[in-house]
C-alpha cells in the first residue's frame, strides 16, 4: 500500500481569492480591494500579503491602460 500523500495546506488569502474570483478589470479590482481594506475588512490578513495583492492589482492595472 502506497503512504498518503501529504498536501500542501497553504493559507489561502482572502485578498488574492479577490483578485482571481471576482470579475471586472484591474482597475476595478484595484478599486474594490481599496474599498475593502479602508472599510477594515482585511483586518485578519497579514499586512504583506496585502501590500503584495494592491502591487499586482496596480500593476495589471497599468498592464491595461496601456494596451487600451
């Protein structure tokens, strides 16, 4: 018999489950994320993991207005 295979129990963040779940462009994304974490509702999340979520939400922002 085979051993288990054990799976990684990563943290999912609630701030990168935004960015894939919710549809619309970046930049609206961008704008509901900051709605959000001045709103508090962040408030658990690690501080990094958020800095990191409002980086790639700005970058794919830009990313968009310059193909538009």
């Amino acid at each position: 018999m085979l051993p288990k295979r054990k799976e990684s129990k990563a943290k999912k963040s609630i701030a990168m489950t935004l960015m894939r779940d919710v549809q619309g462009s970046a930049a609206q994304k961008l704008e509901m994320f900051q709605k959000v974490m001045a709103a508090g509702g962040f408030a658990k999340e690690h501080p990094a993991d958020l800095e990191e979520a409002e980086k790639t939400l700005r970058a794919f922002a830009a990313a968009e207005k310059e193909i538009r």
